[in-house]
C-alpha cells in the first residue's frame, strides 16, 4: 500500500503533524502538502543526473500545483519551472522566481502572454507552431530582445496511458509534425532570425507513465532528428528536452518504476544514441509535474452522510469532491485513502466514497474499505498532490478548499479557503431590463 505515517495514537500524521489537529485548526476540505517529500523527490532527480555525469535541468511542470509557495519551494532548491500560461507566469513573478529558470509552453500562447514573456526575460520560450513564430517574430521587431527557445516537436509517440493523457502521437495538437517536413521549416524560419536563439528540441510523450517503452521511442525519435540537423544545417543542439510523464502510485495495485529510474533510463539513452552518432551529449532536460507533488499530497475531508441499499455498495459522502478533485469524473482515475483519526481499525466494509456535489459521477472512490465510521471521522485521500488543487473549480459555488504546507513539525497557510464573498466578488448585478418590460 501506499507511504502513510501514523502516530502511537493510530491518526494519520503529515510532515509529523497529525491531520486531525490541521482539521481542528483550518477545516475541511483541506488540501495539505508534505514539503520534505517534494524536496526529496527533487534530490532523488537530481541525483541521477549527477551519478549518471550529465549536464541537465529539472523543471518543474508547475500545471501539476502552481501557487506562490511551490515557486518559492522549487526556487529554494534551485530548480527550473516550466509555466503554459500568463497566469501561472505571473504567479512565478509574484513569488520572485528567477526568470531566466522558467520555460513557458503552450500551444496557443497570446500575443500578450508572449509579449508578458519577452519583457520578463524568461529563459526560454518552448515554441509550438508557426503562429507563435510569427507572433515572436512580429513582437522582438517592437522589443528588441534575443530569446533562447526550443522547438517541440511531436515525436509520434503513443505512452501506454490513459488517452486523454496522450501528447506524443502524430495526431496531437502539440508540436511540430517531423515527418511531413514541418520542423525542419521551423527550424529554418528560426535560424534566419538572429533575436531567436536555438537552443534545442522538445518532446512529451504523456502523464502517468509507467513503461520505459514510450521513453525508449521518444528518445530514439528525438536524437534522430538531431542527427538529421546535425547532417543538414550542421546544427548541434545545447538540450534535448524529453518533457515530463513520470507516473505515481495512486492505490495498492499501482507498481510504477521509481521516477528517477525511468530518467536513469532516458540519460543511458540519449548517451548511447548521441556516441553512436558522434553527436555531443547534449544537455538532458526533464519536465516532471506529477512525480514531484502528486505523492506529496493530501485531501483531507469529514464524512457525513451515507446511503445504504439494499444488495448495493453503500455511498459515504465527504464535504468535498470534483470540485476539488476532477481526476476521478474526468480521467476514471483511482485513489485510496484512510481514515484519518483511526488508521489501522478493522476493516467492516467497502463503500464507494462520493462528494457533495450534484452529479452522480460525483464519486471520489468506487471501492475503499472502511472501518467502522460516523459523520465526523476525517477522511484522507492519500497522493492528491498533482492536478487536484490545480483543476479545482467552484461548481455548485463551492469554495476551493484551502492549502496548508507542512516541514519540520509546523504548518502553515499557503492558500486561504475561498469564502462565500469571494464567489460573488466578480459578479455584477444585471441592470438592462430590470423594472422594464420583458
Ligand atoms: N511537460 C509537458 C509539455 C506537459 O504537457 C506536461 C503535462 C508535463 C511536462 C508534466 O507531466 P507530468 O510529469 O505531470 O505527468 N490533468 C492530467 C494530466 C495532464 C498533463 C498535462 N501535461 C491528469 O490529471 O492526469
């Protein structure tokens, strides 16, 4: 099963807190981090760069949970960070995030965000298709700069994963078409501007990956194309970016590679492709998103009511659900979790654990055995770190749960609960037509 810490006491404890005294003192639905985990899992990519003697970045894939604490967290560790919005650029800023460590991807960026990054000075811009070229183009005639960017490209490759999850195969909106010739004209619509500096290609094959495979193609595709540049437009490329993807456990049965190992995996690769072809070993960049906050995290909720039917599984409803966890509605994903104030009592029956919100598909677990439980008990979904907060949405006018960071036995707010008040601050009140006819 999955890393849980309890107490003497048999309650769930988070960063060596215990999560009832967080429930006591911020409520439910909480969304809680355990920072030490998030740095560790940094070192532990880190490292394998490090043992593996390759120049690298980790960039952390900030879609995955992007708040003003986490750039504070990853600028600590001296990380990257890779943003796919204004949004989440303008948070980074906000949290004083050195911009020359952010990568800014997208495959729509606006003028606007484009410009936002150009002022800004980010380190790279991953460019996506002809459309950004042009609009870059068009903007470094108004704000002379020199940008480094890198060109994603769609490898063609399917990761063994859920479909909606799928970004490398040819039929994606991501990336340029290699085949049919669309990055060699990017390439050339980039080396006849001299603002624009090529730094390398990019890839992304999907998320929650746990074969090598998908990699294993990726990597080959990829290096093939640089030994195409290479012999073409004697083009040497400073980084291979391969992306992000590095799947997580989510319940019992999930038996993922520890992430690290699929990237070890990915350097021997790209080593043994590039002395192959008497390529230099270019700098290997990596976007994990998931792997580094999804196990970090955990949703803890009340139970209150339950329905029992005859000859069905009975439902057990918490204070939250897809408002502020969509993955199961949405991707049928799988989650476990505990009984936060009795971990370890036995077992008396499997439920299906639902949310509060008005859709039958409002269902968190389909089948999580409980022990004996009453309104009240708290509920912890356990690896809810990755694209829960980040997905959250108001549905119902549910406030977003709040954000608590746990590190050597202390808490600490990183994002307040939504009140009532903020759900209607940006609404107006309708004028046309009211005391008229109608
Ligand atoms: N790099 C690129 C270009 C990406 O598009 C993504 C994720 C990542 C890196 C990070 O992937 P990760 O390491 O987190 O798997 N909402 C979905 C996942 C969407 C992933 C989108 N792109 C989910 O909840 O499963």
């Amino acid at each position: 099963n999955l890393d849980i810490e309890t107490n003497a006491e048999d309650q769930l404890t988070i960063g060596g807190i215990e999560a009832t005294k967080l429930v006591q003192q911020y409520g439910t639905p909480l969304n809680v981090y355990d920072v030490a985990r998030i740095r560790s899992q940094i070192r532990k990519f880190k490292k394998v760069f490090e043992e593996e003697q390759t120049e690298y970045e980790v960039s952390y894939a900030s879609k995955a949970f992007s708040s003003i604490a986490i750039f504070q967290v990853m600028s600590q560790e001296n990380m990257h960070i890779d943003v796919v919005s204004g949004g989440e650029l303008y948070t980074a800023l906000q949290a004083h995030f050195p911009a020359s460590q952010i990568s800014f991807h997208g495959n729509n960026k606006s003028r606007e965000e484009l410009s936002m990054a150009l002022e800004n000075h980010v380190g790279t811009i991953i460019v996506d298709n002809f459309h950004e070229l042009e609009l870059l183009q068009s903007l470094l005639e108004e704000q002379p700069t020199t940008v480094n960017i890198i060109l994603r490209v769609a490898p063609g490759v399917s990761a063994h994963t859920h479909e909606y999850d799928q970004t490398g195969q040819i039929d994606s909106k991501f990336g340029f078409d290699i085949d049919s010739g669309q990055a060699d004209q990017a390439f050339e619509i980039v080396n006849q501007n001299s603002n624009l500096n090529l730094i390398g290609i990019h890839g992304h094959i999907g998320s929650q990956i746990f074969e090598s495979e998908g990699f294993d193609l990726e990597v080959e595709r990829l290096m093939q194309l640089l030994v195409h540049w290479k012999k073409r437009y004697d083009f040497v490329s400073e980084v291979l970016n391969v992306g992000g993807g590095f799947g997580i456990q989510y319940v019992g049965t999930d038996n993922p590679p520890a992430p690290e190992e699929l990237v070890r995996q990915i350097i021997q690769n790209v080593r043994q492709a590039a002395e192959q072809n008497h390529l230099p070993l270019p700098a290997i960049w990596i976007e994990p998103g998931r792997s580094l906050v999804g196990p970090a995290g955990y949703s803890l909720y009340t139970i209150g009511s339950r329905k029992d039917i005859p000859n069905y599984q009975p439902y057990v409803s918490v204070d939250g659900g897809m408002g502020d966890n969509i993955r199961p509605a949405l991707y049928q994903a799988d989650y476990s979790g505990v009984v936060a104030n009795k971990v370890h009592a036995p077992v008396v029956e499997n439920v299906r654990i639902s949310g509060k919100y008005c859709e039958s598909g409002d269902i968190l677990i389909k089948n999580q055995p409980l022990p004996e439980t009453k309104p009240g008990d708290i509920f912890a979904i356990l690896a809810t770190g990755a694209y829960g907060y980040s997905m959250a949405s108001n549905y119902n006018r549910n406030p977003r749960p709040a954000v608590v960071f746990v590190e050597n036995d202390r808490a600490q707010i990183v994002i307040k609960r939504e009140t009532f008040q903020d759900l209607v601050n940006l609404d107006s009140e309708y004028f046309i037509n009211i005391g008229g006819n109608y």
